[in-house]
C-alpha cells in the first residue's frame, strides 16, 4: 500500500537559452512547501553547443543537490520569431534529455495552463504569477521572474497530479 501521507519532491523549470529558471517544492497531501529556486544563465559570447552544455551542466547540479522526485516543464511558446522559437525548444530538448538521463518523469505544461493553475487566468501577467507565487509559497524567494515562473511550473504538477 502506498502512505498517502509521502511527500513529493517536484522540480519545475521554465525553460530559456539565456536564462533557465527552476524551482524546487515539496508537496505533501496538497499542501505546498518552497524548498529552493534559482536561475541558470548562459553567456551569450558562447556557441549554442556550449550553452546547451551550460545549462545541462547547471539543471544537472541543481538535480544533484536537491534530488527531486519527478520534473515539469513549460511547453515551448511559439512566438513570430522562428529563430527564437528554435533555440527555445533545443534549450527545452537539452534540459528534458538532463532530466530523463538521471532518471525523473517529465511532464509539460502549455504557459496558459501554468497561468491559469496559479492565477486563475491564462492571459496573467508576469507579475501577477510572481505575486501568486510569493502568496502560495510564502518562503519564497525568486531571484528573477524566470525563478517565479519555474515555481508555477511546480505548483501547476502538484495541483494537476492528484
């Protein structure tokens, strides 16, 4: 028999070639606790190779700290600049390959579904996210919107999970 009462350790990531936010909660019998967030960074003065091995490298230590349970991600939002939306999803790519190689479930959400999980509407604004971030998770500390923006990512699993 499962414990109902075992808590989830869920990463959450929103992905970006020049800066990657993550987030790290705990969930136990739908109550959410903030763990840890930050943001990985790639220098722009390196080839596309590199920063993708950059952000590996970095989502690859913070999986090594915090040893999560299972992952989610922001789906790839399509913008007019082809180029843009094309180093998006091969940054989405190398950072879903780092989590599937050490061995974590990843589920993706759409940026809408994210906004409206955590602030009850699809077309919510930065700001709005962060501001509902710091209200379901009062410990929390995002360094940056992308940190914010990964912690909903977070909260989005655990509340579509059970």
């Amino acid at each position: 028999m499962i414990n109902a009462h075992r808590s989830k350790v869920i990463l959450g990531i929103d992905p970006g070639l020049r800066k990657t936010g993550w987030g790290i909660i705990e969930s136990v019998n739908n109550n959410l606790k903030f763990v840890a967030c930050g943001t990985i960074k790639t220098s722009d003065k390196k080839s596309l190779c590199e920063r993708l091995g950059e952000l590996s490298q970095g989502l690859q230590a913070v999986i090594k700290e915090y040893d999560p349970d299972i992952a989610a991600i922001e789906e790839t939002f399509v913008n007019m600049n082809g180029q843009s939306t094309l180093k998006l999803g091969q940054a989405r790519g190398a950072l879903i390959v780092t989590m599937v190689n050490v061995g974590l479930e990843v589920f993706e959400y759409s940026a809408r579904l994210v906004k409206k999980s955590v602030v009850g509407s699809g077309r919510a604004e930065k700001h709005q996210i962060e501001m509902m971030v710091k209200t379901l998770l009062p410990k929390a500390n995002p360094d940056s919107e992308d940190a914010a923006d990964a912690l909903a990512v977070a909260i989005t699993h655990s509340n579509h999970s059970n």
